[in-house]
C-alpha cells in the first residue's frame, strides 16, 4: 500500500490540511489571547481605580474618626454644662423658694402691722 503512486499526494494534501488547520487554530488562540490581554488590561485599569477610591474611603474613614473623637468630646462637655446647669437652677429655685417664704412672711406682717395701725 506504501507504494501506491497516489500516496505522495494523499500524504502532501494531508499535511496541507493539518498545516491549514493549525494556522486556523494558531489565529484562533491569537484572537483568544489578543482579548484576554485586552481583558486583562480593563482590570488592570480597573483595580487603579478601586485601588484610589479605597484610599480615598480610607481618608474619609479617617475624617469621620476625628469628627467622632471631636464631637464625643463635645457632647462630654455639653453634658458637664448641663450638670452644672442643672445644678445652679436647683439652687436658685431653692433660693425662690425661700424669698418667696419670706416675701409672703414680710406681707403676713405688713398686714398685721395695718390692722394694729388701725386699731390703734
């Protein structure tokens, strides 16, 4: 069979077409390859930019915590105000209380002294 006059042939339009299908396959994993670089490089793209957005999140995480730190120590100082506050109007509706006490105490003798002043 090895020496049938056709065979040379056969073998040649044999090798033509593995050879053409391998070109077909070698343009089909360069395309393949072209788009994976293509892909690859919009992530690439696309990590920078999630690699700054997270950086700048970060800086305002940051800003947050010193607002946070600054207002806690705001709202101590405003809840210490409040107690001191709290405290003075304490003592001053009890310092009322008392002039109140002795205001109707001195009209309570005010009036006796009228009715004395008059009877007299």
């Amino acid at each position: 069979l090895a020496t049938l006059p056709g065979m040379p042939l056969k073998n040649l339009i044999n090798t033509c077409d593995a050879a053409i299908k391998a070109a077909g396959d070698l343009q089909e994993a360069k395309e393949k390859a072209t788009a994976f670089i293509a892909k690859h490089q919009a992530l690439v793209e696309q990590n920078v930019c999630f690699e700054f957005d997270i950086t700048e999140l970060r800086r305002q995480v940051l800003v947050l915590e010193e607002e946070k730190a600054t207002s806690g120590s705001t709202s101590r100082n405003l809840a210490e105000e409040k107690e001191k506050i709290e405290s003075q109007n304490i003592h001053l509706n009890h310092q009322l209380s008392k002039l109140r006490a002795s205001l109707s105490s001195a009209e309570s003798k005010i009036e006796l002294l009228n009715k004395e002043k008059v009877n007299f």
